[in-house]
C-alpha cells in the first residue's frame, strides 16, 4: 500500500464518521436517550459503504476517461472527490429517506 492508498483509507474512514455524526444529530434533537440504529439505517450505511468501496476502484478509471489528455491523473485525488461527492449525496438521501418517514436511528424505550 503506498502513501494514497493509505490517505484514501483515512479518508473513507472519516467520511463513513462524518455521514453517521450528521445523521445521528438530527435524531438526537428529536428524541431523549439512547439511539438505536434502525433496520432502514443498516442498509443506509451499507450503502454508504458500497458506494465509497465502488469509488475507491472506479474513481481512478473515472479521470482517466475525464481527462485521456492528461497521462497522470492521481487516483488520490479522483477518490477524494468521490468520496466527498459521496457525503452530498447521501445528505440529499437521508432528506429523501426522513421525508418519507423512514428513520436511519430511533430513540430506544
């Protein structure tokens, strides 16, 4: 594993920490105690995951076809923006998923 490989793992890591703190903050202002993780919020961050895992070997492949002029497009920087697009967009999916009453986390008890 080289030094990208290595910062592209950090950074999935932190992006998986960031989707499940700005999710689980818009629970816990609704409801008192303990979050539990919902069956709906399962799926969601295995998705979350997918998604991320997918453009860790798709974003590089990506550039290049983006960009064929350029020989060295860096597959770090390809799964930065990926993995960045991937923390918008499942913003805009736990607002389409809460709209429709599906909850990622409830409050236990």
């Amino acid at each position: 594993m080289d030094t990208q490989d290595i910062i592209s793992a950090v950074t999935v890591l932190f992006i998986v920490g960031m989707v499940w703190l700005r999710t689980r903050m818009h629970y816990a202002r609704q409801a008192r105690g303990v979050l539990q993780l919902q069956p709906a919020g399962k799926i969601y961050f295995a998705v979350v995951l997918a998604v991320l895992l997918l453009g860790w070997i798709v974003a590089p492949f990506v550039g290049h076809a983006l960009w064929p002029q350029t020989t060295n497009v860096a597959p770090g920087l390809m799964r930065a923006v990926w993995f960045l697009a991937t923390y918008y967009v499942f913003i805009i999916v736990h607002r389409i998923l809460k709209s429709r009453g599906v909850e990622v986390f409830k409050a236990a008890g």
